[in-house]
C-alpha cells in the first residue's frame, strides 16, 4: 500500500512538473509597501498555487479591499517576526480555520514556531495544521514544500532576518511540428515521447533525437525578497548575492526602510547585482493608505459634517531619488509578470486613481437645518462642559476584517494632553496615524484598556507599544490594564521580538483581575489622576467569554463614562454605570438576527438601547457592528432619540455629544440600507 501511494504521489509531481515548464502564467504582486497601515507584503501567484511573503498588521484587510482571493494561501514565508511583518498572522490562522482550512505550512526566522503557538492564550483552532520551518542556515538553503511550482531557498540575515530567493522549473522547449513533419514523424504517442525527451526509432530505422525536434530548455523564472531593516546587514547581503555570480534573477524585492534604501551604501551595492535586465522593487516609498474604501467613506462623511468626523491626513510622500531605468517604485496592486517569458514584466493595469468625493447637495442642505442644541436635563448640564474630553472611533467592526470598518479601538482623550485607548484591534496604530500624522498621536497615549482576549480587540498593541517607545524614549511606560491571557501573550511575544524592540519596558501591566472593584484603589492611580485626569477607573466581569470586561470611568471634570466591551446585556454593568453621562455599547446585530447574538454572546441593537435606558446614559453610542451592515444597521422608529452609531474615525466632543444625534437620519439618507452591500470577508 505504501509503494503504491508513492508511485501515484511521483505520478503526480512529474505532472505537476511538466505542466510548470509549459511557460505557465506566474506573476508577483505588492499587497502592501511600507506605509502608516503596514509593511511591506508580497504575493506569488502560478495559476492558483499562491503563496505570501510577510503578513503584517492589517493584512486580512488589505486582501479584502483589493479583492485578493486567500483561500489557496497555504504557505507564507516571514522575513521578519515584528508587527510591520507578522502581524496579521494570528488574525489569518482564525480566519483560515473557521473557513475550512486544514493545512498552513509557515517559514521564518527563529522564533516563528514561538510566535505561532503563543496565540494559545486567545485562540484555539485544533482543525488546522501548522507546520513551521525555523531557518537559521548562514547559506542558501532549500526551504517549504519542495513538491511545489515555486522552489524556495532561504538565508538567514542574522538572528531576526531572513532573505529568499523563489524559482520556477525549467520551461521545456517548444515542439516543433514542422521539423517533424519534415523528418517523417507520424503524428501521435511519438510526438508526445519526444516532448519528454525520449528518443525514439522510425520504421526505415533512422533514430530521433528530442533535440532535432525540440527547442532547448530554458531556465524559469527567479526572484529575491530581501530585508535590510539596517547597514549593519549590508556585509552578509554582499556575501549572499555575489556580484561575481552567474546566477541571475529576474528581480529584487528590496523591504528595506527608507534611511537605509536611500543610502549611498545600499543603492551601490544593488546596483552592482546582475544586469540590466533585473528590475529592482524599492518599498520605501510612503503612498497613500491602501484602505482606499474606508478613506472615501470617511472623506465623504467629514465633507458632511466636520464637526462629528475626524480630517484625515494624506501622507507625505518622499521626494523620488534619482533612478535607474530598471528601479520602480513598488505600489499596492503593482505586479511584475515573471511568465510566460515573452510577457515578461512590470504591470500596471490594476493600479487606480484616486476617488473623487461626493455629497448629493441635498444632504448637505439638510446638514445644514440640523439644530446643534437639543433638551437635556437641567440637572445634568454640567457633564458636557468639559471641552477638551472627547472620543475618535478608530474601529466599530466586528471580528472579521472591512473594507467600511477596521476592528475594535476607541481612542479617549481625556485632556488636551493625554489620551487612553480603550481596546486596540489589529491596524490601530495606522488609523491614528490618519488623524495625527506619522508619531500616531503616541505622544499622547498614557494608558490603554482591553476587555477580553479575542483577537480583534488587542492585535494592534505590539506595534503600538514598540513604537511608542522607540519614538518618545523620554515617556514613561503605558499603563496597560488588560486581561490575564493577552498580558501572558505580550510576555511571550517581547521575548521572542528580544531587547532591541524594548516591548517588555514598554508599559506597566495591571491585570483586569486587580481592578474589579471601584472601593478598591487603582495600582496606578496617582498616574491615572495627575496625567489622566480620570478619579476612578474600575471594570467588571460581562457575559461574553472568560477574562471578559466592562468599563467604568470617572473624570475629575464630573463627566462619566461606561464602556461594554463584547457582552450580552449585563445588569450588573447597567447597576454600577447608573447615570452615566456616555454608554459606550456594542451591538452587533441587528433585532432579526437575536439568536445568533445568544449563541455568540453579543448584543442585539434593541438590547445595547435598553441598557442605555437602565443606566439612564446621557447619550449612548452603538459600536462594534458585524460586518454584514457595512453601512448603518437598520433600526426601528424611534429608536434614535439619544442614539449615536458610530463610525470610523467618528469624533466626539462632549459639548458635540447634545446634538450628535440629530444627524442619524441624514446619514440614513445618505447611506440608505445595506441591503446587498456586505462585505465578502477575507475572499475564501
């Protein structure tokens, strides 16, 4: 039994083999070139067989938005384990499970076999297969699945970098019929013989060799992915890519940042490789974000009403150096076509524009009547006083990645000069970059609050903290309140990124554990209250999954907030929050889909409303939408009085808090139902 599996598995990679040397299609694409979102990220595609170079922060996204089918992705190759390169492998291994696959084979550096077993702590899929390949070879060395199209040889750059060289199979030459006709070869099983190199002898006894019919075998198609996070690495690139070598490559991916790509050093260097006829992709180069969908959205709501929605800012583009004709600037979307060799080169036709906004005059005219005051209690006028407190909705989707809706994180600034996060999903750093610029606002960030360990909440906190801390050295460490298994996942993952990253001096843990209770004082109250202005600060356990949380937040200011993070509705959240000035609720479905909430433990939005009523919240806003209402969930008459549904990159001030909702029917209008407009998810 065994020798006959074997035979059929040989059967089926000599099959596999010839089809590869018939000049099939292969191409490369970007995905994703460094920006505020993301690194660099690279697709290798033969006729369906598709595999990954890096998957930063916000991948699953990027796929999404540029419509990229990942179903057959089975195998990504990792030059690097940081967020800007591995980022969204967590988020992808959820995704890719829960839609059936059962295999994902995994190449990196030393450290990947950690990295992909310490998401233990907030997720468990038994039905996929992880296979992980370390690569620690100083030398070129066969790396993957050697029964593939793509051929891969691997080098390690030092303890954290890895390059990689991908090849096809040699394309067999082209039959030539006319010679054959010409020799007096009968058409049929010969034909085919001679195709696979086989002699064979005619009848009148004279002996056909495959070249007298058959051109020569040409070499496939070869490329480089290579990684220079610094000048350090320049010597060992040297050594791998020898300039002296014969070997020739049809092109180089550089994912070098810009103050090494730019380097005298560098640029020498690489353009002394090969000829030419090599076409060198430089990364470096800022372009606008490649969530193209949520920007115009956005764009289109901030032409509406400026007051309610964040100005996003543009990039700033780097100054182009001089280059040679064989340099290009990667973009996403750009692709480079290695086969057939005749189509050999740069493709630009899925490249795109930039999208003009439109408002229809009419819902500006109607912007324009809405009353900014609105009736609220004597009483409670004072809660909205405060003028530099306010909310930006960074992410208001649930789960699965959107084109329309990144995931959860809500960033709270609570004076003028520091903020806190509460949650921070996957791809929230870029979203701040989009309102601050490039520091992200970290300057600001003093605190951050999760509340339960689902991927979605929390998969942006290696980069945010990282980067805070190489960019504002002189702050002190984020406070950081988490639960038990994303504060073991951080533990794990700065020991597998190492000292140089500094992530596990990057912030102070407070386990959720500690702070269940508001008699009971906060381990960082003197920082919560001198930098934060906050006067208690506690959480509460909610029905969604274990280490799951609520918040509750009071300013000194006398304003009030309440925060559910993913739950059911929680009668003990609605006792402890009883007068609040702002609920902060999810609702991830709509009425019709309640026993979906039930059985996922979320909210329905009738339910997030009651609750908003129990409290008796000034003003309640709805967030953490499922994304199949890429728009505005559907509500029912009457249920927008003192409603707010949030968006992305929505901000409110307290004083905005009094008529914010008056807007929700003219966004009704301009976004009509969702009916028919869901996003597809990650495209399996």
């Amino acid at each position: 039994m065994g020798k006959k599996r074997k035979s059929s598995s040989n059967k089926d990679d000599a099959k596999k083999l010839k089809q590869a040397m018939e000049n099939r299609r292969t191409a490369l694409e970007i995905i994703s070139t460094w920006s505020d979102d993301c690194g660099p990220s690279v697709l290798f595609n033969l006729d369906g067989e598709r595999v990954v170079f890096n998957a930063g922060e916000g991948w699953q996204r990027i796929c999404v938005e540029q419509r990229i089918r990942i179903s057959k992705i089975d195998l990504m190759c990792f030059t690097c384990l940081s967020p800007e390169f591995a980022g969204g492998l967590p988020g992808y291994c959820l995704t890719a499970a829960d839609a059936g696959l059962e295999r994902l084979a995994l190449i990196g550096p030393f450290g990947l076999r950690s990295l992909s077993t310490a998401s233990h702590y907030f997720m468990r899929r038994d039905s996929l297969h992880i296979q992980v390949e370390e690569l620690s070879h100083s030398t070129w060395t066969a790396a993957g699945p050697q029964d593939r199209y793509l051929r891969l040889r691997a080098a390690a750059l030092d303890a954290h970098n890895v390059a990689y060289i991908g090849e096809t199979p040699p394309i067999l030459g082209r039959f030539d019929v006319t010679k054959a006709q010409a020799l007096g070869i009968p058409p049929g099983p010969l034909y085919g013989q001679l195709k696979s190199g086989i002699s064979i002898s005619l009848p009148d006894g004279r002996t056909i060799t495959p070249d007298q019919v058959v051109e020569p075998t040409r070499p496939g198609a070869s490329f480089a992915i290579i990684p220079c996070p610094n000048l350090d690495l320049l010597p060992r690139l040297a050594a791998l890519f020898n300039t002296d070598s014969k070997e020739s490559l049809d092109c180089l991916i550089h994912l070098a940042p810009a103050h090494v790509a730019e380097s005298i050093q560098y640029k020498e260097w690489y353009r002394a490789l090969g000829s030419h006829s090599v076409t060198h992709f430089l990364t470096h180069q800022h372009h606008i974000s490649p969530f193209r969908t949520a920007i115009h959205d956005t764009k289109r709501l901030q032409a509406l009403a400026p007051d309610l929605y964040a100005q996003i800012k543009d990039p700033t583009i780097r100054t182009k150096i001089q280059m040679h004709k064989n340099e290009v600037y990667a973009e996403p979307y750009l692709q480079f076509k290695l086969l057939p060799l005749d189509d050999k080169g740069i493709d630009r036709a899925r490249l795109l524009d930039r999208q003009t906004i439109h408002v229809p005059t009419k819902i500006i005219s109607d912007v324009q009547q809405i009353s900014k005051t609105s009736p609220i209690p004597t009483d409670r006028d004072t809660e909205l006083g405060d003028t530099e407190a306010q909310l930006l909705f960074l992410g208001t989707g649930s789960a699965i990645p959107s084109k329309h809706r990144n995931v959860s994180a809500i960033f709270l600034q609570c004076t003028s000069k520091a903020a806190m996060l509460l949650d921070a999903g996957e791809g929230t750093l870029g979203q701040l970059s989009k309102v601050f610029g490039s520091d992200g606002g970290l300057d600001k960030l003093a605190a951050v609050w999760i509340s339960h360990p689902h991927a979605d909440h929390h998969l942006g906190l290696p980069r945010i903290l990282t980067q805070r801390a190489a960019r504002f050295p002189h702050l002190d460490p984020i406070v950081l309140m988490a639960p038990t298994p994303v504060l073991s996942w951080l533990r794990e993952y700065a020991q597998i990124l190492g000292h140089e990253t500094k992530l596990s001096s990057a912030y102070t843990p407070v386990d959720c554990t500690m702070i269940c209770h508001k008699e009971v004082p906060h381990p960082c109250a003197q920082t919560l209250q001198k930098v934060l202005s906050l006067e208690r600060c506690w959480n509460i356990r909610v029905d969604h999954c274990a280490h799951a949380y609520g918040l509750i937040l009071h300013s000194v200011h006398g304003w009030s907030l309440c925060y559910s993070g993913d739950c059911r509705p929680t009668p003990e959240l609605a006792r402890q929050a009883k007068q609040v000035t702002v609920l902060i609720h999810e609702a991830t479905f709509e009425d019709d889909k309640y026993l979906d909430a039930v059985a996922k433990k979320h909210s329905t939005l009738s339910e997030a409303i009651s609750i908003g009523s129990d409290m008796n919240a000034l003003r309640t806003v709805l967030t953490h939408f499922s994304q199949r209402y890429p728009d505005l969930p559907l509500l029912k008459p009457g249920q927008g009085d003192s409603l707010i549904l949030a968006s992305d990159f929505m901000t409110l001030s307290l004083p905005n808090l009094l008529w914010a909702p008056n807007l929700l029917p003219v966004l009704q209008a301009l976004h009509g139902h969702h009916a028919g407009d869901a996003d597809e998810g990650p495209l399996f």
